[in-house]
C-alpha cells in the first residue's frame, strides 16, 4: 500500500472555524509543471552558459537581456524583501515578469527556452541546479573577445564595486559626510562610463545594462535613500533629511 505521506504535501486545519465545524484542507503533490505560469511571473530566468546560443540565432541580445552584478541589491516587490545577489548572472528583460511570458500559461520562445526553465522544478523544495555559479552566463563570456569593452568593464567594475557602494551607504546613514561625497563620485563614475559607452560607440541606451548592469541609482531607494540631477549636481535625501553635494 502506498504511503498516505507520498500522496499528500499538507493537510491544515481551518483554524478560524470551532473544533466541530473545523474541516481539513488537502492538497495532493505536484510532481510536474501544471502551466500555471507564477515562476514566469514572478521573475525572469537567469541564462547559463550554453544559453549562448540563443544569442547566436539572435533569439537574445544586447536589447532584451540585462547583467546583475556582484552584491547588486534586488528588491523583490512580490515577497517585500531585499536581497544581494551572491554572483554575476545575466537575466531575460522584465516587465512584470519575464518578456517572454504571453499570459495563460503561455511563453513566447517555449521550444527555445532558457536551460533553467527547462530544470526548474517550482513543486521540489531542493536546489534547481547543481553548480550554478560555474555554470552561469557572464559578461566575459558574450564580450570577451572585445578587448577595450572588457577594459571598460573592468575599470567600472573596479571603480563601482557594489561591495564599496553599499560599505559607503551604510557609512553615510551614520552621518560620515565623506562617505557620502565617494558616494557621489561612484554615482558620477557609473553614469559617465554609460555616457561614454553610448557616444562613442553608438551602442543604444538598453544595451548599457547588459555592459554595466542597471544604472546604480536605480538601487538606491532599496536602502533608504531617495535622489535627484539637477544639472551637475546631486540631491540626495534620507528618510526626512534633505543633503545637497556637488
């Protein structure tokens, strides 16, 4: 006879209703993908290195795919809570969700999808995948033949380190008003460097968050700061606080 617990994920009692009238909630387990579509809502998939192929059937490029940085910040807005991603990864563009997800359980590039699509299992409560920092797409692997672009990477990566970048923001929550001006000069680095890229080669404004990842300011109201251009100047406030700085 097969076990009861084999068929079973959870049984819960309603709680709100009185022991007589209290009924049980029985969910069976899932052991496939039933097309409901939440993972492709909730999040587009990260690419690994043999999804590079999709970038040489034009399926992907440098317009509809985007890097997450070492300790870039993510807000997830679904679950309220912030986290730091623990490696460089490259991501399908989002809207809502994944670009690809038509809505009904249906995705665009289905039979072409990326390889964790294909291994997520969203009913196993284990791991996905099996050594997912080695196999992770990575900037060096679509540009890494192109020399000065991977020159320019490096330096912004250097310069704008997201391990500074947050060591410096915590700084400036304390009221080290000199934390805050390196703040500003990373800030300034990172939308030069973009600048930079997008002129003097004539690379469109989307393709800059798969060279760069997405623009650094953009992270900024994760971790209590709020901020503003005005001409050359930055405007950047804290919870009630408002601090000018050149």
């Amino acid at each position: 006879m097969t076990d009861l617990k084999d068929k079973l994920q959870i049984i819960t009692p309603f709680t709100n209703q009185a022991p007589a009238e209290r009924r049980k909630k029985i969910i069976v387990k899932q052991t496939e993908c039933n097309k409901c579509g939440t993972c492709c809502i909730g999040a587009s998939p990260m690419l690994l290195k043999d999804d590079y192929k999709l970038y040489l059937s034009n399926l992907l490029n440098d317009t509809n795919t985007y890097t997450v940085r070492l300790n870039e910040p993510l807000y997830n807005r679904r679950e309220q809570d912030l986290y730091y991603s623990p490696i460089e990864v490259i991501k399908i563009d989002e809207d809502s969700g994944c670009i690809f997800y038509e809505g009904a359980g249906q995705c665009s590039i289905y039979e072409n999808r990326p390889i964790q699509c294909k291994e997520f299992e969203c009913w196993d409560n284990t791991p996905p995948m099996e050594g997912l920092e080695d196999r992770c797409l990575k900037r060096k692997d679509i540009f890494g033949g192109i020399d000065f672009l991977m020159d320019i990477i490096e330096k912004h990566e250097e310069f704008c380190s997201y391990d500074k970048f947050l060591n410096l923001i915590e700084e400036f929550h304390r009221n080290n008003e000199e934390a805050l001006k390196d703040l500003i000069d990373i800030l300034k680095f990172d939308i030069s460097a973009r600048d930079y890229v997008a002129n003097s080669f004539g690379i469109k404004e989307k393709s800059i968050n798969l060279i760069f990842g997405r623009p650094m300011t953009e992270c900024l109201e994760f971790l209590g700061l709020h901020i503003r251009k005005e001409e050359e100047t930055f405007v950047i406030r804290k919870i009630d606080n408002g601090t000018k700085v050149d």
